[in-house]
C-alpha cells in the first residue's frame, strides 16, 4: 500500500490521580500520536514515551521531532506492503522505540483497515477476550492501598501489580500480603535497585510473589541473569527488552522467566510480535504491559494481548482509570471482572476526537511526499 502522507501530533493527557513510581510523579502522560493515510483510508498509532526521559532515554518532544523530521519522510510516497519493509525504511536511526513504535503501530491499524478485519485477527490473535489485573502505584498511606486492593478482589481481578520503590518496599508487601493472603501479586520495581539490595530480593522470596519486574537497571542483562539465579521468585524483564536481539540474549542468559512487552517500547506490533514468538518458543510465558496511552495505544495492547502465548494477565485498563475524559473513542471498559475484549470493529477500533486531540495537542505537523 501507498503511504500518502501522515500526520503526526505531540499531546499531553491530564491524568485524574498522580502517577507514583520509581522513577518519579507524573499528572500528565505526553505521548505522540500518528496518523497514516493510503488513499481514503486512515491508521493510528501512538508511542508514549512520557515527558521526561525517565523510563527510557525518550522524550515525547523528542519522538514527536524525529517522526516529523526523519521517520515520516522515510516513509511517505513509498509503497510499504509488509511490517518489515516499513522496520528496514526506519532502520538508519539507532534506537528511538517510542517513535518508531508509534509509526508501525499506525501501519497496522492501517493494513488491518484495508483487509476489512479486527487488529487482533490481522496479528494472529486466537480470541478476542483477554485476562487484565490491577496496578497500584505508590500511594499516601498503606491503609490506601489496602483499600483498593480490596476493590480490585471483589472487582474479579486475577492479579495485583504493585510499584515497588524505596521507602515503599518490602513493609508494603508484608502489609499487602497480609490481608491477602491468597490473592496473586506481582511488583515493579521500574530499575530502582542494584545488586546490593540481594539479601532484600531474598527476603521478598517469603511473600510468593508471581514474579519480581525489572528490579535492577534499565539497560541490564547480565546482573539480572545474577539475581534470578540467587532468589526463588521469577524475575520479569520490562526496560531491558527493547529487541528481538535483547530478547534472545535474557533468554540465553537466563536472565527472565518472564518478559513484559509493551509495543512503544520495543519499536511497535512488528518487533513485539516477533519477541512474543521467540518467548513461546522458548518457553518463557509474556504478558503485555502499557505506559497510560490513549484509547489508540491502548486497544492496540489490547489486540498484541490476544496472542497466545500472553498467559499472565496484562497491564490493560479501562479509561476511567487514569483519565476523566480520554483522548480517543470509544474509550476502554471491562467486559467482565479481570476481562476486556478486544473489537470487532475494522482496524484498532479506536480513533482520536477531533475536539479532544485538538484541545491536548502541544504540536503537530503534517508530512507529504515531496
């Protein structure tokens, strides 16, 4: 298919609460959208890599230039029929998953559209019903996450992920585990630890925790392989898996019995597709995980989670969640305790709102063949 143009916006989404993890507070998630257009056709993606670069070495500005500057001229004018040829026109810049994510996430939207079929269907997904869990930041008191913890249980939620960060650390968990005794719990610790913390990872072995998410650095392979040896819990891989390449390497590694794939993090559906199959080969069991996207992004997790071998409930959430109003429609609601369902609608199934995206938009440009 021809790439006739793509539009590509920077937004910021006020959030309802802050958002407390290991690597700051955030009230409002920037994140860049893209729009792809093949003739009367129109695809969305999205790659939120938030404002600062915290959790990864990209910054939403920074994404929102390199897509306007190099990305989408790379791409625009060109016949892309395949994932691959888009990944190879974007391979001259090292890194940058974010913008790349949310330049590939928008092919797929786009191809799934023009085949007349849901996402989920054009990646392979089984069914379309997924298992979702709660996630709980760091919080005021521990008396308040107490509470909506229990809110999540009597809600049917499979699993609790729970932030994990110092100084609300290992006391929360033995307060969590507590009162719930027989209730799945999983932390993540956002690369807030070193090796120095191991006799504090042994410990946690008591609260049989489902696993333990990037406990040590974001870039690390080699001394999360150390840790996963010298403690009982499993240790999940999230920051570290940024490709396929770095997929093969933890699992050679024995670095993760588990691996979080979130498609911005690793380059889009493309790749995260393609990490998914080496894991199922592997016998490593991927959940998938989000960064407070839009209903773009996030229905676009939502149709990766139909894949098979995501067998551990993921990090997919309704809108309500984190914002009041989300950006795109329609916005994202449970379909059963601890269940969403990916659409049948044609494509993602989501699109901005006009007024929304233009009233969150920080800047925008518009890319045409030459």
């Amino acid at each position: 298919m021809r790439i006739d143009s793509i539009s590509v916006y920077h937004v910021a989404m006020p959030l309802v609460y802050p958002f407390r993890t290991a690597y700051g507070n955030d009230d409002t998630i920037e994140s860049v959208l893209v729009r792809m257009d093949s003739g009367s056709v129109t695809g969305w993606g999205e790659g939120a890599p938030w404002r600062l670069p915290g959790y990864s070495p990209e910054w939403a500005a920074g994404a929102f230039m390199l897509v306007r500057d190099y990305l989408a001229p790379q791409v625009v004018g060109k016949d892309i029929d395949t994932p691959d040829q888009l990944q190879a026109a974007m391979s001259g810049i090292k890194g940058n998953y974010f913008a790349k994510g949310a330049v590939d996430t928008a092919w797929w939207d786009l191809q799934s559209r023009l085949r007349g079929e849901p996402l989920w269907r054009t990646l392979g997904g089984s069914e379309p019903q997924v298992r979702v869990g709660a996630d709980f930041g760091v919080m005021e008191t521990i008396d308040a996450l107490l509470a909506k913890i229990d809110e999540a249980v009597r809600q049917g939620f499979p699993r609790v992920k729970l932030k994990f960060r110092p100084g609300w650390d290992i006391d929360m968990v033995a307060a969590v585990r507590g009162a719930f005794p027989e209730q799945t719990f999983h932390i993540d610790c956002n690369s807030a630890w070193t090796l120095d913390a191991l006799p504090m990872f042994k410990k946690l072995d008591r609260y049989n925790l489902a696993m333990i998410e990037q406990p040590l650095a974001h870039d690390d392979l080699i001394d999360h392989a150390t840790l996963a040896r010298q403690i009982a819990t499993p240790v999940c891989l999230d920051e570290s898996i940024t490709s396929l390449d770095r997929a093969r390497k933890a699992i050679q590694t024995k670095a993760c019995g588990y691996v979080n794939l979130k498609p911005g993090r690793v380059g889009g559906l493309t790749v995260a597709v393609k990490i998914h199959d080496l894991c199922r080969d592997n016998g490593i069991p991927c959940w998938v995980g989000g960064m407070l996207e839009s209903a773009v992004g996030a229905q676009h997790c939502l149709a990766l989670a139909t894949l098979p071998n995501f067998t551990y409930p993921s990090d997919v959430f309704p809108s309500s969640r984190f914002y009041s109003q989300d950006l795109a429609q329609p916005e994202l609601t449970l379909s059963g305790p601890g269940r969403m369902t990916a659409p049948d609608a044609m494509g993602v199934g989501a699109v901005p709102d006009a007024q929304e995206l233009e009233r969150l938009t920080l800047a925008s440009a518009r890319v045409r063949p030459e």
